[in-house]
C-alpha cells in the first residue's frame, strides 16, 4: 500500500511540515530524535550541512530553530534538489545553498557541523526491508553496497577536511555496523567519538570530533 505520507504529500518533522510531493525518502522518527538532541547544542550562528538531505528536513529544522545559522544541503538526485528547494521555500536565500553533490565532491569549505543521514541498508539484507518500503521509498536513499557501508566508508575517511576546529559530524546508521564504523574512525584524525541510541534503545547514530 502506497505510504500515507505519500498520498498526504507531507509529513511533519520537529514541527515543521514537510513536502513529499516529488517523493524523497519518509522522514523517520529516529532521525527526528537525534537531530532533535543535535539541535539543542548547535550554537547560534553555526555552519552546517545537511549532507544526504533527501527532503532537506534535517537542515530546514536547523535554519528554523537556531539563530543566524547558514546550512548547506548536499544531495545527488536531481529530483531531490528540486524537493529542498520546495521545502526551503520562505527561508532566506543567503541562509543556505543547495549543491549537487557525490558524498563530499562538490563540498568546498568547513563547517562546524556536519549531519549526515546516508543510505546505509545492507544490500544482503534486502529481504529484511519492508515491502512497501521497496515499492515506494527511492532506492538511492536506503542501500549503499553489500554491507550499507559504501557511504559512511566515505563520511568518515573524508569528512574531518570538512569541518572546522571543534567541529561535529554526526552520522545516522544501523546498530550492527557500530563496529566497523568504531574501526573507520580510529583509522582517522579524529580526537574523539561517541555512539548513541536511539528512542527504541538501538545504537543509531555517532557523534565525531575532529
Ligand atoms: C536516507 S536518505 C536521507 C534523507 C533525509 N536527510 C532524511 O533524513 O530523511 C539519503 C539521501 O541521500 C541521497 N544520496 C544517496 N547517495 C548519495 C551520494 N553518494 N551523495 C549524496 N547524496 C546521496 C539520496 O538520494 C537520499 O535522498
């Protein structure tokens, strides 16, 4: 059955309504708890991206709720692009661009924080996945490689480039790559990391310090 969400054309997230007419991913309560924790200490006047922003809603709920915040959105779907620009529709342009982007290859610059919902389903794990899920959620937006490693691989190995002095990347991810991801990190320049649940008691995503 087609997802509610989709025949609506919106769903709220932290408050704000968010339009799913070109059909991104469904944003996920899980997401909506984490960056509801990021949000609370994400200083006025921050930089961010919003990288694998789908609808955007993760960096339109930073525009709205923090002072004079600047965020970035960073999405490689045409389509995609278009449905940021719908939902960034009354924000001021200066506060924010959109760019076309593979992971980080069209990233220039540093931020202060970096959140980053990738894909990250396990290929092999496919008939775990719900079946309208399959029919109905873009597929760009949930598998990344056999392991759903392919995209964070790239966050982690990449990412401290892009972020200033004391800056955060958060990574949202499945409770069974932990490990590897722990291994990723220790690989880098990074100077500190911590793993955190998720309202439902799962490991879900990891805040890194350059
Ligand atoms: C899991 S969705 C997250 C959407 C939104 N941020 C959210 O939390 O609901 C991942 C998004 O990343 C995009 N994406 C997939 N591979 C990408 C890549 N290599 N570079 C940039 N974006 C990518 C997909 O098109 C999709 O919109």
């Amino acid at each position: 059955m087609i997802p509610e969400e989709y025949e609506k054309g919106y769903k709220y997230f932290l408050g704000n309504k968010i339009d799913l007419s070109l059909k991104p991913l469904i944003p996920r309560e899980e997401t909506e708890y984490w960056v509801s924790l990021i949000l609370k200490e994400i200083k006025e006047g921050s930089k961010c991206l919003d990288l694998f922003s789908g609808s955007g809603c993760i960096g339109l709920s930073i525009l709205k709720a923090i002072k004079n915040s600047y965020c970035d959105f960073g999405e490689i779907e045409d389509k995609f692009i278009e449905q940021i620009k719908v939902n960034l529709e009354g924000i001021d342009e200066n506060r924010y661009n959109i760019i076309k982007t593979d992971v980080f290859s069209n990233i220039e610059g540093k931020y202060d924080y970096i959140l980053a919902n990738p894909p990250y389903v396990a290929e092999k794990r496919i008939n775990e996945v719900g079946e309208d899920v399959l029919e109905y959620e873009p597929r760009v937006a949930l598998f990344s490689g056999e392991n759903g490693m392919d995209a964070i691989t790239k966050i982690i190995n990449e990412g401290f480039n892009y972020l200033n002095i004391n800056g955060l990347l958060v990574i949202e991810h499945d409770e069974d790559q932990k490990k590897e991801i722990e291994e990723l990190i220790l690989k880098n320049p990074y100077s500190k990391y911590e793993f955190h649940k998720d309202q439902f008691n799962k490991y879900r995503f990891v805040k890194i310090y350059v």
